[in-house]
C-alpha cells in the first residue's frame, strides 16, 4: 500500500510540474522550418486512417519509460498489410522485423516504440495481439515491427517495468486526431541534442499540383549532436552540445523515424523516402554518433498498393506513382522529420529520474537567439 501511495504522489508531483511548465510546438512561437505546407493537425495523422497510441509509465523515482503504438490502419493489418521499406542509417540499436520488410516490403502489424530492454516483451505482445485478431485463427508465423531507444538514464532500464498489458493499453487508446508530444509513451525517459526528448510528429501537404499528398512524421528522439533550429546555432550560443563541457552530455543514444504517406507508392520508392527522412536529422544538429542507432520505417496507407489476404490473387495489378513525382515527397519527408524531432524537445517538459534531472530545453534562452538569427520576429 505505502509503495502505491508513494507512486500516486510521485505522479501527482510530475503532473503538476508538467502543468506548470506548459510547452507549446514550433510554430506556436513562429518557428516555420521547411518551404511546404503542414497538415491541419501538422501530425502523422493527417495521413488517413493512421492512429497514435501512448502508454506513460510515471513510477516511484526510477521508472520513467512507456510504450507507443502507430497503427497504419484501424483494421486487421495482418490481413491488409501496407507496403513498407527501413533504412538504417546507424545500426547500432536494437531492431525487431526488419529484415521480413526489407525482404518482402510490406507492414503486417501494429508498429511499436519503446526503450532498448523491453523490445522483446513489445515484440510479443504485438505477436499476441495480432495472434487473437478474427480471421488470424490459423496464423502461424507473425512478423512483428519494433524499434527502441535507450532511456536507461533517466529510467530504471534494467527493470524492464514494460509489460503485455501496457502494449494493450496503447494499442487500445490509439486513435486519429492530435498526439500526445514531448515526455510521454516511448519518449517518457529520452533525451536528445542536450537537452529533455521525447515523442514529436510533424506533417506536410504537397500542392495539388504535385499530387496533394500529404507525409506524415512520428519521431522518438534521444541522440545528440550541435542542436540547429531553422538554421540557428542554437547549441552553440547556449554552449550546450557535443565536446562542449557540458556534463553528462549524451551524444549517443538513438532515433526511430516513422514516416507514413498515402502517396501510392511501393517498398521501393518508400525505401528512397526513408533515406530522405535521415536527412532531417542533420537539419537539427544530428550527425549520427557511433553508438546512436538511427532508423526510418517508412509505409504507405493508400489502398491501390496494399496487400490484402482477403482478396489475393496470382497476379497483383498495382498502380503506383512514377519516379519523377517523388522528388516533392523527398522534400516532405526531410522538413516534416526535422520540425518533429523539434516539436520533440519543445513539447518535453524536465524531468528527474533513476541517475539525475533532465532539464528541458529552455525555451526563454532559445528565443532571442532565434530573433538574433532572424529566425522568428
């Protein structure tokens, strides 16, 4: 009893920090990286039919982890799968069901993010959850899809409190509309570019004339580098940055990019737009340290180029966009990754865990230098 209590006042304690410090997007403060247009949302889903899910895992002094779910779709995707590609652009992390999309370029489950030590339990669960799905009755082999960051500093990592029912749990509460940012869900205890990360997600929408696709992006940040906003040398100015003298400063770690468009395009044109999307990370300081394993999954939810079981037949007829219509989503998919790995850190409230605090990137700093480069009024 006395360890719920002290867990419910924990909790207690960090809502109310959370409330204090409210945190506001890029734009709110007149941040606009990029040329393109986002979405109404300026989330992944703007994309259709895409749903984000979080469980937060907020306990005693030490568990500071949790869980997100992105569902290409609210079906059965075992039995509609959606076309898929990964790139990794630095392998050290720990990836599960990548090596089945690489080789037969399709999504067939719900896609999980979490920290480094509890990959296999989420692994499991979606197996779990994809396994007890009407009309999977006879499945025998699921190919869960996986990706993870390391938060072991401000979580308990070893304890691996991450268990079946709180992928059930994000799964269930995913759903379209506004997500959840900053210091919640598989971002709850990462940290990137010096400062609090977390879960950020950004969209565009490309002009009718180049088809009006939308790209949406979800990323889970936790790495380091020189932290650039719009262009700023924000980093430097605060002199808060790899090989700085800041101590600790974490300049390994990791990213999961999660990139969804419902442009009709197949495996290998999304293989071509996750490279695009690992560019984004260079836009915001981000040079890919030996220890930060850096990933893209890229999918598309547009019906032409799915795969469904339902209605296969020998010969699959696909209508997909042609190579030179990819260069406005090549665009997107780089300015959409780069606003929500900074929707990331600006949405991210400090937090105190396992091994020490974490502040959150202080925005009232981070301004003037902004108007001293021009980049906000």
């Amino acid at each position: 009893m006395a360890r719920i209590i002290l867990s419910l006042i924990t909790i207690f304690l960090f809502s109310s920090n959370i409330q204090a410090q409210e945190r506001l997007r890029v734009r709110d403060y007149g941040i606009k990286p990029g040329i393109l247009t986002p979405g109404p949302l300026n989330a992944i889903t703007d994309v259709d039919e895409i749903l984000v899910g979080h469980t937060t895992l907020i306990e005693g002094e030490h568990t500071r982890t949790g869980v997100t779910m992105i569902l290409p779709h609210s079906g059965n995707i075992f039995r509609d799968r959606v076309p898929a590609a990964v790139y990794v652009g630095n392998g050290f992390g720990k990836a599960v069901g990548f090596t089945q999309i690489e080789e037969l370029g399709e999504i067939e489950t719900p896609i999980g993010l979490t920290n480094t030590l509890s990959i296999h339990t989420v692994a499991n669960a979606i197996t779990d959850y994809t396994l007890k799905l009407p009309g999977n009755e006879n499945v025998r082999s699921v190919n869960p899809t996986v990706g993870e960051t390391n938060d072991g500093y401000l979580n308990d990592i070893r304890a691996r409190s991450v268990e079946f029912g709180h992928v059930y749990e994000a799964i269930e509460n995913a759903s379209p509309g506004v997500v959840e940012e900053g210091a919640v869900g598989a971002g709850t205890g990462t940290r990137a570019l010096g400062y609090k990360g977390g879960i950020g997600t950004s969209s565009r929408v490309l002009p009718e004339e180049y088809g009006g696709y939308t790209v949406g992006v979800l990323v889970q940040s936790n790495f380091g580098g020189v932290l650039t906003i719009d262009g700023a040398p924000v980093g430097e100015e605060l002199e808060n940055h790899y090989l700085s003298d800041i101590v600790p400063y974490n300049v390994d770690g990791s990213i999961m990019i999660i990139v969804a468009t419902d442009a009709p395009i197949t495996s290998r044109n999304l293989k071509r737009l996750a490279k695009r999307a690992f560019l984004g990370i260079s836009r915001v300081g981000g040079f890919a340290s030996n220890g930060s394993g850096d990933y893209i999954i890229a999918f598309s939810t547009h019906e032409s180029v799915r795969n469904n079981l339902d209605n296969q037949s020998p010969v699959r007829e696909i209508s997909e966009l042609d190579n030179n219509r990819m260069t406005p989503l090549f665009l997107a998919a780089v300015e959409a990754t780069e606003e929500a790995i900074l929707n990331s850190l600006f949405m991210a409230s400090t937090i105190s865990g396992h091994r020490g605090e974490q502040q959150a990137l202080p925005i009232d700093q981070v301004l003037p230098i902004l108007k001293k480069y021009s980049v906000i009024d």
